[in-house]
C-alpha cells in the first residue's frame, strides 16, 4: 500500500515510453489508460492507509542516493493527496480533450506525461532534495512543450520561462543545502522537527525563507516575480497549460505553506505581511492587466496571476479556515482555469481566433458549449453555488480579521475583475459572428463528456465543498500548529 | 665578501619582469617568444643562485630541465610560426585575429 | 628502483611507449590507409595502461625517490586521462581520414600528451609535475595547429603556444620560488632535508609549512605559491587566462578540442588537489585563498557571460569550459578547509570525471554533425536539428542540460556536490555569486536548445558520415544521464577516502 | 656591507654582468629590429653565463653558452632571415613609449616583486662550507652523479625528459612536414 505513491508515478511514465515507441494512432490509448488509471489510484491516496508518520500517510522510504542524503521519501497528507489527484486528473483530461499536434504526437504526450508524473513526485515527496529535483526537472518537459507545440512566439517564451522559473529554485537549492550542512538531512519531517525544536541556527532559517519565498513566488507568479508567465501562457500548448497552470503553478503555494512557513522560522512569520500584500497587489495587477487584453487565452492567464495572488493569501495569512480555503482554491483553480482553457482551445480551434473582436455567435450556434463556458466563468468570478466562491470566501473570512486593508483590496479588485470578465466572456459568445469562416464547435462525445463532468465537479463542490474541506483542512495547519496557538 | 642572495634574487626578478614587460608590449610573435626566453633565464640564474646558496644541487638540476624544455619549446614554437608566417604574410600578433565569436 | 616503482609509474610509460610503437608503426608500414590498425593499436596501449593503474589498487605508494605518488584518486585520474585518449582517438579517426593529415603523428601526440599529462597528475616532485606539463603542453601546440590547410587551427596553435610559454615561464618562476623559499626556512629553522627528497617536493614543501612557524605567509613562498596555482590554472584554462581557450577551441577540429579542454583540466586540477592539501589547515594568511575565490569567481562570470551570445559552438564550449573550470576552483577552494577537504576532493573529482564525458560528447557531436570534415561550428547550422538529425539534437540537448546543471543530469549532482562543500566550507556569498553566473549560463546553452528545437528551418538534411563521433557522442550522452541517475553505482565509491598527498609526519619524512 | 660586497672581486663581476644583463634584456624588449634583438638576447645570455660562473655552476654556463646561445638562438636567428624579417616592420613610432613602458614595468614590477619577496628576508650570504659542497657540485662529474643517482628524484624527470624532445621532434616534424591537401600546396 505504501507503494500507491510509486505507481501512481511509474504508471504515466511507462505509459509514455510504451507510447513513444509504438505506432502514434495508438500513442494516445495508451497515454489515456495509463494517465486514467493513475488518476484512478490517486483517488485512494485521499483515503488514509500505509504506513503512518507524523501525520503523513503512505510512507514510503527508499534509498536513492543515500550518500547525499537523496531519498526516495513519499507520504501524502491531505493537501498532497489532492493535489496528486488534480495532477493525474489534469493529465488525463489533456490526454483525452486536447489534440496533440499532428508532426510530433509522441513527443507531445511525452512530455505531457512525464510533466505530470514529476509534479507528483514533487507534491508527495518527503525528501526536500528530491522535492528540488522533481521541482526543477518537471520545467524541462514544459520547456520542450512550449518550444516545440507552442505559439508564435514559443521559441523566446520557453527561454524565459526556463530561465526565470530556475533562477528562483536555484536559489532554493543554495538554501537547502545550507539545511543539509546544518542538520545533516534532507528529511523533511525531521527538517521541521529540528526547526519546531530551535536546533537551527536561525540566520541560515532566515536565508531559507527567503531563498524559498523566490522560487516558490515565481511558480505561484506573485507580482514582482510573475514576468515570464504572460508569454509562457499564451504560447504553452493548451494540454501543457493545463497542468502548467493547473497544477505546477500549485507547487509555488504548496511549497509556501509545506516549506517556506515551516522551515522559515519566525523570519517566515514575519515575511507574512509583505507576502500577504504581494497577493493582494497581484489580485489587482492581474484584474488590471487582464483588463487590458483582448485575447480570451491572455485574460484567462493573467486573471490567473489574480486568484493565484488569492490562493496565497489564504496560504500564508496563518488561519485554518483560510488555509484549508486556500488549498481547496488550488484545486478549484487547477479545474475552472483547466476548463477555461479548454473552451479556449475550442474556440480558437474552430473559429480560428481568440480575439474577442473576432468572436461572437457562440450561442446562438453551439448552445451547450456556450452554457457550459458561461458556468465555467461563473466559477472563476466566483459565483455563489460554484465552487470558485466556496474557497475564495473562505479565504476571504480568514485573511479579514489579519489583514483587512489588503484582503479588502485583494475582494475589491477580484470583483472588478470579475464584471470584465462577465463582459469579455460575453461578447465573445453573444451576439452575431463576427468572422467570415465562423464554424459551429461541435463537441464529440469524449470532448462533451470531459467538459460536462468538469460542470458537475464545479456545481458539486460548489454546493457540497464540506467532504473535500474535511480532507483540505488536513494541511500546513499541522505544521503551523507546532509554532503558534491554534486560532478557532 | 660574498654576494647576498637577495642581489641575485633582485637582478633575476628584474629580468623577468623585463621578459613580462616584452610579452605584453610586443606584437611580433618571434619577439615575443624571446622575452620569454628571457623570462626563463630570470628563472634559471633564480635556482642557481637558491641552490649555490642552498648547499644544494637540485638548483642546478632544474636549470637542466629548464633548457630541455626551453629547447623543446623552440623546436615546435618556431615551427608553428613558421607555418603560420607561410599563411599569412604579416607579422604582428594583431594579425591572429581570425578567431572571434 | 624495482619493479613495485615501474609499475606505479606503468601507466604513463605505458602511453608513451604506446606512442612510439604507433609512431614506428606508422612509419614502417608503406600503405596509407593504417587507419584501422593504429586506431586498434592505439587504443590497445590505452587499456594497458588503464589496466596498469587499476592493479594499483588504491593505496598510497610513493617511487622513484618519492618522486611520484600513486593513490586512489590518481588512480581514478589516470585510467580517466587514459580513456580520453581512446576516445579522442576513436573519435578523429574520421576527421583525419577527411584532412589527408598524418595519422601516424597524430595517434602518437594524443597518446605522448597523456603520458604527460599522467606523469603530471602523479607526481610529488614539482620537477616531475613541470617536466608532465610540458611534455603535455607541447604535445598540444602542436595538437591545437594540426589542421596547418586551415588559417584558423594555425592561428590557434600560435596563440595557444604563446601564452602557453609564457605560463610556464611564470609557472617555473612559481616553482623557483617556492624551491628558494622552501630551503631556506628549512635551512634557517635547522631542519634537514630527508635522503632521496628534494626541496621541491611537495611532502617537503608541507614539512615546511607546517613544522616552520610563520612560513606559510612568507611572501618568498607566497608570491611562489601564487604564480605556481596561478599558472596551474592558466593550464586548466581558468580566467583571467581564460582568453585563448575559446579561440583554441574554435580553431582546432573538434576532438582535439575535447581532448584539450578535458585533458588540461583533469591533469591540471589533480596536481591543485595535491598541493592545497598540503596547504589545507596551514597558516598561509588571506593571499592564497583571495587569488582562489578572485579566479574562479572571475572564470564563472567571465565564462558564463562569454558563452551568452556566441555564434559560434565551439567558442560556447571554450567559454563553457572557463566557467566550468570556475565551479571547480571553488571545489578546490572548498578542499582548503580542513573539515570539508574529503567532500571537496571527492566533489571535485566527481565534477572532473562529469566535466570530460560531457565535453567530449559535446565536441563529438559538433564532429558529427561536420560535413565534409569541416566541424558544424556556426550555432545557426543547428537550427530546426530537432527535425533534421533528432537523435543528434536530443544528444547535443542533453549534454546542453548538463551543463547548466538542470537534474536528472550528471551536471546537477556536480554542481550540487560543489556547492555543499562550499557552503560547508563557509563560502556563503562565494556560492551566491557562482549561481548567478551559471543563471547566466543557462541562457547560453538555452540559446543553443532553442535553435535545434524551437525553430524553423529550411535547412536540408546533413548527410554525416562520420560513425565514429556519433558513437562516441551517444555512448558520452548515456552516460551522462546513467550517471545523473544512478551515480553512486556508476562512480561515487571510487572516490571515497582518497588522499592527495602523503600525511606529513616527522617518520614520514625520515 | 653592500657596497664592500659589491667592490670585492666577485662582486665586480657580479656589477659587470648584472648591468650587461639587464642592458641587453632592456634591449631585447625595445628594439625594433627582430635581428638586433635576437642578438642582444645572445648578450643577455653570454651575461647570464657570466654569472653562473660567479655562482659557481661552470657546467651550466658551459650549456648556456653552447646551447642556448649557440643552438637556441641560432634557430631565432635562422627564422628571422628565413622569414627575411631582418629589415622588416622598421615602423619606430612608439618606440620611445614602448621604451619607457618597459624600464619602468621592470624595474617597477620586478622592484616590487622583489621588495615584497624579500620583506623580511634576512640577507642570506654563502655558508661556510660552500667552498667543499659548491667547488664540485657545478662541474660536469658533480652534476652527473646527482643527476643519475638512482637514489635522487632527478632520474625519473630526466628520462621523462626525453619524451618531451621526442614530442618536440615529431611536432616540429608535423608542422615543417609537407602538407598533404593538394589543394593547399599553392598557398
């Protein structure tokens, strides 16, 4: 059972070798079985089994380089569990709905795969090296995804996502190595317990903090740091994007609450007010710039810098509620930006372009779709009855009584946001088409399926969230435990 | 009356800064090469000097190997410049300027 | 002498009574075409001499009145040193055939040049370690000028023997100095000089400067000590020497500039471990250790800022390679502490080993993709590989990713194993800037990535022939990953408890 | 004490030779003419015999003179009328810059060199039994028995030595050889 983690791993990756060396017709059944099917496992991570170790369960211990003290270390709480399943369920939806590009199949779903599988090793991980390194080698599929399948400008949007998103983890890597010469571990759980014990010296903790606040905040694209994401969204091939933004992007937050705030030491609390106000300001930044475009996959991507910026202020602001609220926003966000995008790749693949001023007419002729896409949007502006509003309200509830100026901020730019992208999502839908070669999207059963459950996901946790709470709230409010008094 | 060692050390370390001085301002690379010559006669009358006054012959034992190589690197210096001079008709150092980024 | 001590010193006798059997063979036979047989010999010799240092097993002996030591870490150096020659030369045997250059000359400089560079790398007498780095630098002038048809190999060879000269002039005046210097403390302070060692040994050297108080900040011994690391590194092609390795490795045909690039370094950066060990934990002041941390930041900078905007690989190499000949130093400035010297040795030797597989599958991939004999220099002949030659790109891909250090690559864990004994040394802010340079550095080989895979061509298939260097570069990219992977079966325990130099005592010496 | 040094016997010789080496080295680095050069580089080492004669080391000042100035320079002087660099490049513009640059760089430099060296160093004169070790060490047998003592390190980088000639040998082979390109011969 310990070893659930393992082949929810291994599973996409022999996935993906067996199909870049059969025939590409079938290179896609393959991804799908193994992907599905590993999606299927993570569901049983959730449930808690295996061996048990200081609240994690599934531990797993296997030495991989023990010299260096790189172990391969799993265990999944319940924010991890999640997070491995948005990860696997991303994965098989961009398997299934996105097309792969018609020269380089394999090579497409290659890199799809084994993205996926190296975010889960870093979300499951235990061994904060081999966090690091699942952390960074996950950037390399993503760079040939975009280099290879993505838009016009993919050629200068890989490099500088590369190389923006690996100067932050190479600071990281100077901060853990300092842990390691310091404790002689990489073990996370005795990390924290040396930490939580005062057994670090507290310089080398402040430089971790801040070492992994970069990199972390680069993932998450918090503002200062979010320079690479516009291009890198816009030209990442959407299957790519939607574990990119889905579920990569996630790694940031999760490594906020899983490392920076636990190993920071008091330095990391008291970082929480800067990053609490960096979450706002990319609230209003991203509603802003959002604003400003006129590609529907651009405002998608920078309304992405706003929940995001929402997401780790519930992460940080030290509050169960908020906090469980912020880990059930991941989620959210890896599902409605994940369907967003997918609407996206349909619109442009049909009408033959993103610009709203070229839109128009979607309702009238692909009435399903359309609903669908307004429900979706829904869920982004958080709408009550979505899912959307259930964690975004949560984190609202915790963060107020701590930081009212910034969480009133961050409330008044999310609804500003929320009317233009009302406004934006309708213009492209309604009204008469605007193109000449304006083509009815007809969704095919698959395509219709994936969309129709990602609606039921979104209404169901929506109006349901409290099992998924219950599992959500088994988080950083553990680790957070160990260094202040519990606020209820 | 002897000569202290450090004249010889003064005079020798004198010498070879002459050679640097050649190897930085010349641009004739036969030239060149012969203030390195001259740096590595600074550095021979340095280890004789430290043997003599050392009691010591191993002084004098790398003096030897100093000018085998300093042999060595004449032979197959000489010939890259020649071959280099069979190519191109200049003479100056600024001349090796082929090789840019 | 006896047989024990031939056979410390087997390995280098080895290569050059290799090179001369080559030589001779060469001449001897009237066919042209001995290509096939002097590779088979060449590399024949290569394994005997590999052979010779594993039977050596990895205790320290000392020979030939001390003037050489073997230890495990030589060893390790020498069947290295012993491999690159093998494969440089399974690698140009192609390129020779396409030049119509002497082939018989040829065999014979690589295999003489390693000879040398062994005699370096197991030397205890600095008399042994200058007359090793002669006979290896020589043997590269020449090596660098071999392709004379063409302007820009005799331009290198020039270049490269110029400055090479006037290294080992300071290199020698380093050695004079120190040989001064050494005696006359030792003479002052009454202590003897032990039968069957001389002044230049590098076990009297560390007598000196450990049993000598005030010794290790004479500025006699410093200014000695400075120019001989100095020159060391000059050799290893680190900054502010840097200048001609980029130049030499653009001009000489792209094997041979494997061979300089990694043979130079693994010689040169094992005679530096010998002689920091004897000046770990000894009172030598700030001088040394400022001129360490000066040059090898100076080389990540210099190196990774070079390579940025390069139009030509071969010249993204040279830079590559002062950058990361830098992270090395810092290893080796690592070894200067006493507490974290194990670490460091081991982390620089396992970056040594790292550093020449990649190098050499990167030149060899540049030979590959060569048409005609001539090297596939320019980096827009690598536009849209990815489409072309896939398997080519893919290889050249991951040796790219090795150099800038991204995981799952060998050039993570070497970078990683550096920087742990750096940080444990202490050098906090040292380690700060060396990541920024390799940041830099990152751009570089993406440039390189982005050309191959992301962009359009219209360039036609090349059609390369040349066998050999893609053998090479395929096996050179497995490895690389093999060993990003799985190191401590490949590698890692060679190098555990190796010793650089002999433990100075008062019997050792007696 | 220096200057009684420097007015004994020995010491003017050491004058002598010390002020012709200098000279003559100022010369190689500031003569325009690659000929005048090369010889005055035969003075410098007729001068730096002189004072391996002063130290004692009269088989050294023997090679010196036999090798370097007779071998050695011969062959600079060969390539510079094989090359008919004799007469070349008489362009003596910045001559006199290149004069004061190099005066001063050496004696700066090497001053300073030697100063810093030399801080603290305590003037070391001949010791007293350097009349019984010095009066054979410097002559051919004395030199033969060091060098090939098995007993001494010497041996090993001697016989290494030898390679490196044969390298030096077949380098100077390789690059005087014929080319072989065809194509190439014209040039």
């Amino acid at each position: 059972m310990n070893e659930l983690i393992l082949v929810i791993v291994a599973l996409p990756l022999i996935a993906a070798v067996i199909a870049s060396l059969v025939h590409e017709k079938s290179a896609k059944s393959i991804s799908i079985i193994g992907s599905a099917i590993a999606c299927l496992l993570s569901i049983l991570g959730i449930t808690t089994g295996g061996t048990i170790d200081r609240g994690f369960h599934h531990v797993f211990n296997a030495p991989w380089l023990p010299k260096l003290g790189l172990m391969f270390s799993f265990g999944l709480d319940g924010m991890s569990s999640l997070l491995v399943l948005l990860t696997t369920f991303l994965t098989v939806i961009a398997v299934i709905v996105i097309p792969a590009p018609k020269n380089a199949v394999r090579a497409y779903y290659l890199s799809i795969l084994v993205a996926g599988a190296l975010t889960n090793v870093a979300f499951a991980s235990l061994n904060i090296l081999l966090f690091y390194i699942a952390f960074e080698a996950a950037l390399i599929p993503v760079l040939i995804a975009i280099g290879m399948f993505g838009g016009g400008d993919r050629s200068k949007a890989a490099i500088q996502f590369f190389v923006f998103t690996v100067i932050g983890s190479l600071l990281l890597l100077s901060a853990i190595i300092g842990l390691r010469i310091a404790t002689g571990t990489f073990d996370y759980l005795t990390l924290k317990d040396l930490v939580a014990a005062g057994a670090v010296d507290p310089s080398l903790l402040r430089w971790f903090a801040i070492a992994s606040f970069i990199a972390f905040a680069t993932k998450a694209a918090v503002v200062p740091l979010h320079a690479w994401l516009g291009r890198a969204y816009i030209n990442t091939p959407t299957g790519m994007l939607l574990l990119l933004s889905g579920a990569m992007a996630k790694l940031g937050v999760y490594g906020l609450i899983r490392f920076t705030l636990p190993l920071g030491g008091d330095f990391a609390e008291s970082l929480v007010p800067l990053i609490v106000t960096l979450g706002a300001v990319s609230v209003v930044y991203g509603a802003f710039v959002a604003a400003a475009q006129t590609d529907i996959k651009a405002v998608i991507a920078f309304s992405s810098i706003s929940h995001m910026g929402y997401i780790v202020i519930g992460a940080v602001v030290g509050d169960d509620a908020a906090r469980s609220g912020s880990v059930l926003q991941m989620l959210n966000h890896g599902i409605t930006t994940g369907a967003l995008f997918i609407c996206c790749d349909f619109i442009s693949r049909y009408r033959g372009s993103r610009q709203v001023t070229a839109l128009g007419g979607i309702w009238s002729d692909s009435p399903l779709f359309s609903r669908l896409l307004l429900l979706f949007t829904f869920s982004s502006v958080a709408l009550p009855l979505t899912n959307g509003f259930v964690g975004e309200f949560l984190i609202l509830l915790g963060a107020f009584h701590k930081f009212p100026y910034q969480t009133a901020i961050a409330s008044a730019g999310a609804i500003g946001s929320a009317v233009y992208m009302l406004w934006m999502i309708q213009r492209s839908i309604y009204g008469g088409s605007k193109s000449d070669a304006s083509k009815v999207i007809s969704l095919g059963v698959s395509e219709r399926s994936v969309l129709l459950a990602l609606a039921l996901m979104i209404i169901g946790i929506g109006v349901a969230p409290s099992p998924l709470l219950a599992i959500a709230s088994d988080n950083g409010h553990k680790v957070g435990a160990a260094m202040q008094p519990e606020v209820k | 009356m002897s000569i202290p060692l450090n004249y010889y050390i003064v005079l020798s370390m004198i010498l070879f800064s002459l050679g640097i001085a050649g190897v930085t301002t010349r641009r004739n690379p036969i030239l060149i090469f012969m203030s390195i010559e001259l740096m590595l006669n600074a550095v021979n009358l340095s280890l004789i000097a430290f043997g003599r006054y050392l009691g010591d012959a191993g002084g004098q034992m790398l003096t030897i190997f100093v000018m085998a190589v300093a042999a060595a690197e004449v032979s197959v210096g000489l010939g890259i410049l020649i071959a280099i001079f069979r190519t191109k008709d200049n003479v100056d150092v600024d001349v090796l300027n082929g090789l840019k980024g | 002498m006896n047989f024990g001590d031939i056979h410390a010193a087997g390995a280098p006798i080895l290569m050059a009574v290799g090179g001369c059997v080559v030589l001779l063979t060469d001449l001897a036979s009237k066919r042209s075409d001995t290509r096939k047989f002097g590779t088979f010999l060449a590399i024949l010799f290569c394994i005997a001499s590999m052979l010779c240092s594993y039977t050596l097993g990895g205790q320290l002996r000392t020979a030939f009145s001390n003037g050489i030591a073997v230890e495990g870490l030589v060893v390790t150096m020498q069947i290295l040193l012993a491999a690159i020659a093998a494969v440089t030369i399974v690698a140009s045997s192609e390129i020779l055939q396409s030049f119509h250059l002497p082939k018989g000359e040829y065999r014979a400089l690589i295999l003489l040049a390693s000879a040398g560079a062994m005699v370096l790398v197991q030397s205890l007498d600095l008399v042994n370690a200058f007359v090793g780095i002669e006979i290896m630098s020589v043997a590269f002038y020449v090596l660098a000028g071999y392709r004379r048809a063409q302007a820009a190999s005799e331009e290198a060879g020039a270049k490269y023997f110029l400055m090479g000269a006037f290294v080992s002039a300071i290199l020698l005046f380093g050695i004079a100095l120190i040989y001064g210097s050494v005696g006359l403390a030792m003479k002052a302070n009454g202590l003897e000089l032990p039968q069957g060692y001389s002044f230049t040994n590098i076990v009297t050297i560390s007598k000196a400067i450990h049993q000598v108080p005030g010794f290790g900040t004479s500025p006699l011994f410093l200014l000695g000590a400075v120019m001989l690391i100095g020159s060391l590194m000059f050799k290893a092609g680190v900054a502010p020497f840097h200048m001609v390795a980029p130049d030499v490795y653009q001009g000489a045909p792209a094997p041979i500039a494997g061979f300089l690039a990694t043979t130079s370094k693994v010689a040169a950066f094992t005679i530096l471990m010998r002689f920091f060990t004897i000046l770990a934990g000894a009172d030598t002041g700030a001088a040394i250790n400022v001129v360490v941390i000066g040059l090898a930041l100076l080389s990540i900078i210099v190196g990774n800022t070079g390579a940025a905007n390069q139009k030509s690989i071969k010249r993204l190499f040279g830079y590559s390679s002062v950058a990361h000949g830098g992270y090395i130093v810092l290893g080796l400035l690592a070894s200067l502490g006493t507490e974290s010297q194990a670490a460091a040795i081991t982390a620089v030797t396992f970056y040594i080993v790292a550093y020449a597989i990649t190098t050499i599958g990167s030149f060899a991939v540049v030979a590959w993709l060569g048409k005609d004999g001539e090297d596939a220099d320019a980096i827009s002949a690598y536009r849209g590989l990815g489409k072309r030659n896939l398997g080519a790109a893919i290889t050249l891909g991951i040796f790219l990713l090795s150099l800038s250090g991204i995981p799952l690559t060998v050039g993570f864990l070497t970078k990683l194993g550096v920087f742990m004994a750096l940080l444990s040394a202490g050098g906090t802010w040292v380690a700060v800037v060396a990541l920024i340079g390799s940041a830099i550095g990152l751009y570089a080989y993406l440039r390189v990535i982005s050309e191959m895979f992301f962009v359009d061509s219209t360039q036609q298939e090349t059609s390369s022939t040349d066998g050999a260097s893609k053998l090479v570069a395929v096996s050179a990219a497995t490895l690389v990953i093999v060993m990003g992977v799985f190191p401590s079966q490949a590698l890692l325990p060679s190098f555990e408890a190796s010793v650089t130099a002999p433990p100075v005592s008062g019997d050792e010496v007696k | 004490m220096t200057l009684q040094a420097l007015l004994s016997g020995q010491g003017l010789m050491f004058l002598f030779f010390a002020v012709a080496a200098i000279a003559s080295g100022l010369l190689v680095v500031i003569l325009q003419n690659p000929l005048r050069a090369a010889l005055s580089l035969v003075i410098n080492l007729f001068s730096v015999a002189g004072l391996y004669l002063s130290l004692n080391a009269y088989f050294l000042a023997t090679v010196q003179v036999i090798v370097y100035a007779g071998a050695i320079m011969v062959l600079f002087l060969f390539v510079i009328m094989l090359l008919n660099m004799g007469q070349a490049n008489l362009n003596t513009s910045y001559r006199g810059v290149r004069t004061i640059i190099a005066f001063s760089s050496a004696i700066g430099f090497g001053g300073l060199m030697s100063a810093v060296a030399l801080k603290g160093q305590p003037d070391v004169m001949l010791p007293a039994d350097a009349m019984v070790t010095g009066s054979s060490a410097g002559s051919v047998e004395g030199i033969g028995k060091v060098l090939y003592n098995p007993n001494l390190p010497w041996l090993f980088a001697f016989e290494w030595t030898s390679f490196l000639l044969l390298v030096a040998v077949i380098g100077a082979v390789v690059l005087a050889g014929k080319r072989q390109q065809p194509s190439e011969d014209k040039a």
